[in-house]
C-alpha cells in the first residue's frame, strides 16, 4: 500500500490530496500519507512515552523484563486500536517492511 502511494504519488505530484483520515476533514497528498502510514507502522515497534512498545501488548516478560524488552516479535497481524501484536510471531515479512521504512525515513530526512 504504501509503495502504491509513493508510485502514484510521482505520478500525481501535489494536485491530488486525499482526506486521511477519512471524516477528519484533513486533506493531504499521496506522499504525506505514505509517510503517516510508515510512522504509524513503525510506531507499533517503538517506546511511547511510558516505556512500552504497543506491539508487545500487555505482557509483562515483553514489556519489562531486560532479557526480553528488547527481542523485538515480529507479528502477523496487530490490534487495530492497540497496536498489540497477534497471530503468529515468526513471521519475517514485517521484520523487512518495518527495516524498510525505517532505511527510508532515514535516508529523507539525511537528504532534507
């Protein structure tokens, strides 16, 4: 999807926004909303603001232990209000689209 947006994003430039998300009343361009899409992802992955990563749920091993607060799971599927991950965690396609994103944000903000 988000590859989908940058493409058609070139294509388009700035003359095609989109209200994302939908019913706020907040119109971007395709490329924004590819990046919103990346951050929200990877977010799933990183600290908020209390020390817990919403892709480790409520699970205290996870979430707290430092053997374990760091081993990153990978899921196949997450929780669409809490970011909790579910499904199988052995899956790698997640591993490399969040990798992805992350090389891709890095490398726009080296070149801003």
């Amino acid at each position: 999807m988000i590859r989908a947006l940058r493409k058609y994003a070139a294509y388009f430039g700035r003359s095609l926004r989109c209200e994302f998300p939908v019913g706020s009343g907040v119109y971007l361009t395709l490329d924004q909303i590819a990046e919103e899409l990346s951050r929200r992802l990877i977010r799933l992955f990183l600290r908020d603001e209390t020390g817990r990563r919403p892709a480790l749920g409520e699970e205290p091993l996870f979430q707290e232990d430092p053997h374990w607060r760091d081993s990153l799971l990978f899921y196949e599927y997450f929780h669409g209000e809490t970011g909790q991950g579910l499904g199988a965690s052995h899956q790698t396609g997640w591993t490399a689209l969040v990798a992805k994103l992350l090389d891709e944000i890095g490398t726009t903000q080296r070149q801003e």
